[in-house]
C-alpha cells in the first residue's frame, strides 16, 4: 500500500465515521481505493 493509499484509506474511513454511514464497498471502488 503506497502513502497515497493509505491516505486516501485514512480519508474514507474518517468521512464515514463523520457521517454514521457504513462503509460501501462500491463507493471505495468509485473513489479507485479498490485495486
């Protein structure tokens, strides 16, 4: 996992626990943190 990855992970994680929102697997895909 590159720094950008895990920053990009980091990001994802941190707007979903923000928000109360579970995590969506197709939202990773859109935002291409799933490789």
């Amino acid at each position: 996992m590159t720094l950008d990855e895990r920053l990009e992970a980091n990001a994802i994680l941190d707007r979903l626990t923000a928000d109360g929102e579970t995590f969506s697997r197709s939202d990773a895909t859109r935002r291409g943190w799933s490789s």
